[in-house]
C-alpha cells in the first residue's frame, strides 16, 4: 500500500510526462486489439532498477573509489541519449549498435522500453514515510534480510501498480484518439523531448522548485495506512522515546509529553553551518528550547516542512529558539557534502547541519521516517515528536509552551 500511494503521489510528477508518452502513448498501435508490451516494459525497468540501486546503490558505491552520485549522472546521461535517440533516427540507429546481435532489439520499440525504464530507475526519488525508509536505511547500512527483501519487493509490487496505470491510460487515450495513431512520428519527437526536459529539470534541480510549491495530497492517506501496522524498524535507542517516535507515526500529541532525555548526535560526518565546522552540543543549550530536525535534500516531505522552520526560527529564535538540522542520506547521491551544502543554500538553511552519513544519529534518536521534527525542552528533554509533513499550528504551539516554561 505504501508503493501504490507513493505512485500516486507528487513524488512522481517529474516522470509522469515520460510516462505517459513514452511509457504509454508510444506503446500504442494503429490497430486497436493490437496490444503492446512498452508500458509495461518502461514500469518494469524503473521498479527493477530502482529497487536495486535503493538496496545495494551505497553499498557498492562505498565499496569502489568513485562518487557517490555517479548513478545518479549515469542515468542522467542515457536519458539524454535516449532522448536524443527518439528524435533523430541516426542517433538511434549509434545507439541500437551494440546491441545488434539480438534480434530486433531497437531504442524506439517495445523492447527499448525496458531500457529507458531502467535509466528512469536511477533517478527516481520517491520518499515514501517509514516503509521506504527502512528499505533506504537497511540497504545503506548493508543490514539486509529477508524482512528488507519482503518490504522492497512489496513496495516495488505497489508502485508499479500506480505507474502502469499511468502507462496503460496513455496507451489507451492514443489508441482510441485517431490523430494518436496517425501521427506516430510526433509521438516519439514528443516522448524524446519529454525525456530530455526530465533531464534538464533534473540536472538544475527545476522538479525540485515545482514539487516545493505542490502539497503532498497523499499524506493523509499515507498516515492512514501506517496506522494498520507497527513500525518496520527495530529500536536501538532508549525505550521510551523509541515509543514516542512510532506513536507520532499515527497521530502527533495534542501537548507536550515526556520522551526522555534527548541523544547526543554522534559519529556526524560533518558539521556545516557552524563557525569552523564545530560540533553543537545539546548539553552546551540547556535553557534554551531546542527543535531538531531530521531530513534530506530530495525529499519533497522535507521540502515542505523547512518553510515552517525557518519562519519559527526567525519569530522565536530571540526568545531562545535553537534548531539543529540533521541531514540523513535516503539514497548514495544524497551522501555528498558538497551536494548537500547546496541544496542547504537552495532551501535556505542557515542554521547548524549535522551531516549524518553513518545513520549514527537516526539509529539515536529512533527515527523512522523523513522528515522528523523533536522538541527539546530547556532541561534537555524530548517533549514532542511530529513525523511527516502538517501539524505546524500544533508543533509551534509546542514550542511556545515551552519557550514560556524556559522564561
């Protein structure tokens, strides 16, 4: 369930258009009955591909001496040449070169399709609450079992369902729509164009400025769905705010509650945002209200919480406001500093970053999904959790409750 709403969901925006044309309405045939494979082939790549670059993509990477993004480029660039491919036939014609052994196995056709999906995989983004991250954190810590293969092959299963739908609808509006079936030709000159503007957009980060703007529309029915079972983690940090953390996952507490003591952030790869890359001490803050946040930089959820904190930092920060950004990768290309500096200026992030590379402070402080918000009070204890997006009239109600207890 949570594959199928993370498929309807606007994580999918940037490669709806691909999709559609290239997933769906390029699969069409002049002859109605005449069904073909491509929509399913393009899905079947991007959740193949997906699926093994989310489990093993880091591990890999670390393993060998080359950049954590370099999947991700990867794929930007067939998508390129696949785009290209679409639009001008000499180019296809290079590109189908290789494979000139198998019989018919052309960029353009049915079973191109399965290629291009599996480029589409590598830069597919989807962030998908505590389900998706148990998959993105066991793979990165290479702690797989048989229970992570179960939860990705699950949500593998349910997003395919959501983006067939979209392929399949395409298919069939060409398919009944005459000028679909006349005019062929436009139709791959609009599917490379579509592959080649999802390139673009992603390179300088324009889906990322559109999904900002756009609500997640699916969290209500996210948070419904993970109300039907318990989290997907195993705790490893202290009890009782381990409880408190897969409480939030259901409903946020109306009030302040007592959580325990708040962890130390340990291991941090890095710290950004402070004078002379410093640690920042949680027991150095004392009498001051801390709000800690955990997210990463492309994670759509997160985009749409980092507003709300930085409107309570600038409205309470002189009251004695303190927040502490903690920065978990979800996938390899996340994990670069300078990657993560420049999306920190793109969001506009200026408060302290601790780069959490080594998930030692997600496994701290018991946090299931992205993003997490804790509220620290001024004696050093956890007073609310909020997990997902929403509840900000609740959280900054909290912390003025608090700040008013501080003095």
């Amino acid at each position: 369930m949570g594959g199928v709403i993370t498929g309807l969901s606007p994580c999918i925006l940037p490669v709806l258009p691909v999709i559609l044309l290239s997933g769906g309405a390029q699969g069409a045939r002049a002859d109605t009955s005449a069904r073909g494979r491509r929509p399913y082939l393009v899905v079947a790549g991007l959740v193949l591909s997906f699926s093994v670059f989310t489990l093993v993509g880091t591990l890999v990477l670390a393993a060998l001496p080359l950049s954590q993004a370099v999947i991700r480029w990867m794929g930007l660039g067939a998508l390129v040449l696949l785009g290209i491919g679409l639009i001008v036939p000499r180019v296809e014609r290079w590109l189908e070169a290789p494979f000139s052994w198998i019989p018919q196995r052309r960029v353009g056709t049915e079973d191109g399709g399965f290629l291009l999906g599996l480029a589409l995989g590598t830069v597919y983004v989807p962030c998908a609450g505590p389900v998706l991250a148990a998959i993105a954190v066991a793979g990165a810590t290479g702690r797989i079992g048989a229970g992570t293969l179960v939860l990705t092959g699950g949500f593998a299963l349910g997003t395919g369902l959501s983006l067939l739908l979209f392929a399949l609808a395409g298919r069939a509006v060409a398919e009944r729509v005459s000028a679909f079936r006349r005019r062929q030709r436009a139709i791959r000159i609009a599917s490379g164009v579509a592959v080649l503007g999802l390139a673009l957009a992603l390179t300088f980060n324009v889906a990322s400025v559109v999904q900002r703007v756009i609500p997640d529309y699916t969290a209500a029915l996210s948070h419904g769905i993970e109300r039907l079972g318990p989290p997907v983690h195993e705790s490893t940090g202290d009890p009782l705010l381990a409880a408190c953390v897969a409480d939030s996952l259901y409903q946020a507490p109306e009030d302040v509650q007592d959580c325990g003591p708040a962890p130390a952030f340990p291991q941090v790869t890095r710290w950004l945002n402070t004078p002379g890359g410093q640690p920042v001490d949680l027991a150095a803050l004392r009498g001051k209200v801390v709000l800690v946040d955990f997210w990463t930089f492309d994670c759509i959820n997160c985009r749409h919480v980092i507003p709300h904190i930085d409107s309570w930092y600038r409205d309470h920060h002189s009251q004695g406001l303190e927040v502490v950004s903690v920065h978990t990768p979800e996938y390899a290309f996340e994990r670069e500093i300078g990657s993560v500096q420049a999306a920190a200026g793109r969001l506009g992030v200026g408060y302290p970053i601790a780069v959490d590379n080594d998930y030692a402070s997600w496994s701290a402080w018991n946090v299931l999904a992205w993003p997490t918000i804790f509220v620290v009070d001024a004696s050093g204890t956890v007073r609310y959790i909020a997990t997902g997006e929403g509840r900000y009239d609740q959280t900054e109600r909290v912390i003025e409750t608090l700040l008013r207890q501080a003095g």
